[in-house]
C-alpha cells in the first residue's frame, strides 16, 4: 500500500526521441527524465548511436555529437564508458549497468555505415559489398534486441568540419536494403529524419517491402 494522498496518478511518459544513447553509460538515471515522468526512453534516434564503434572511430563520434547535437566534448570523452564495440556488446553494457526507465534502443544507419566505411562514410555512396556488410550488423543487431533501425536524410544534420551526418550519403538502394534486413526477423520499427532528397515515394516503397 503506498499513501499517494495530496498526489496524482498517470501513466509514465513514452519519450520516443532521445539522445541518451552516451549519457547513460554513466548516468543510468538518465537525468532529468525520470524527474518528468518518463518512464520509457527510445535512444538511437536519427541514427546518431554510438554503436557499434571501433576505437579508432570513437573521436570522430564524439565529435560528431558535439556538432549535431550540441554535446559538450569534454564531457563525452570522460564519461563514455567504451566496454564495448559491437552493437550487442552495447546492449549488454547496457543491461549489465542498469537503468532506472525502461530502454529502447535502435540500431543506428550513421554509426553502422562508419563501421563498414570508415572515414568515407561521410563522403561517398557504399559499393554492394558494403551495403551487404551493413546489412549483416543490422540484423546482427535486430537479433540483440534492437527496437528497429532509424535513419536520417535531413540537410540541417551535419557532424564534425560540417560534414553531413554519414546516413545522408545514402542511397536509396542503401536504404531498401537496410530496411528489409532490419525486417527479416518479421518485426522492427523504422525511424528516420526526412529530408527533402527523400520522397514520401520512398518511404511508401520502403514500408511495401
């Protein structure tokens, strides 16, 4: 029995567009949320995760979220807590530490095409080899217990130097794809940040398949 006298009951808050996929690998309050009633946190929005990562890729995706999402650099280099490469071993970092609100987390385009590309990530379209390795690590991440795969075409979505964000060098081949491996497993929700280079064409095409 709990006295809720003078107090209100509601249900928690779904905060379905974060951008807690650092903080809370060392905040696993993921402050101030819960303060505000969120009870459930999605990370991995627009494609901005930071797994899966090689160490040689962890500056550039830090930097990356200074620029595109306003983060204090210093702050992720000291607190990120790097135990972890693959996007699975993301997930059981994350379970392993805990977290006060429920997670969901996607599987994110920008970070998955900056483990197969590397630096080109952010300046080419992939080759069909590439876009099949991609495509391995998303279903490798659907069977980790990834929520789905978001995504992001949005001009105004620019990372370290100005550089687009690496999911804006897509193509639309790249995107299919990526959808449908994200779909094999018969579930998995699609988010992205459209941009005008993305018809609704497309994204009706990509929901048909």
């Amino acid at each position: 029995v709990v006295d809720a006298d003078g107090l209100a009951l509601m249900p928690g808050i779904i905060d379905s567009h974060t951008h807690f996929d650092a903080q809370i690998t060392w905040d696993p309050y993921v402050r101030p949320s819960p303060a505000l009633g969120v009870t459930t946190a999605v990370i991995g929005n627009c494609g901005f995760t930071i797994a899966p990562c090689k160490p040689a890729d962890r500056e550039s995706t830090m930097r990356n979220l200074t620029q595109v999402e306003g983060m204090s650099l210093e702050v992720l280099r000291q607190g990120i807590d790097w135990s972890f490469e693959t996007f699975p071993e993301y997930l059981a970092l994350l379970e392993q530490k805990g977290c006060v609100v429920n997670l969901a987390a996607y599987c994110g385009h920008s970070s998955v095409r900056t483990w197969v590309m590397g630096d080109e990530a952010t300046q080419r379209a992939a080759t069909p080899a590439e876009i099949e390795k991609m495509a391995a690590l998303v279903r490798d991440a659907m069977a980790a217990g990834a929520i789905g795969f978001a995504s992001s075409t949005s001009p105004a979505h620019n990372g370290a130097g100005g550089l687009p964000m690496p999911s804006r060098l897509a193509s639309d081949e790249e995107h299919l794809a990526l959808i449908e491996a994200m779909g094999q497993g018969g579930r998995g929700v699609y988010m992205v940040t459209k941009g005008g280079q993305m018809p609704v064409s497309l994204l009706e095409q990509m929901s048909a398949r």
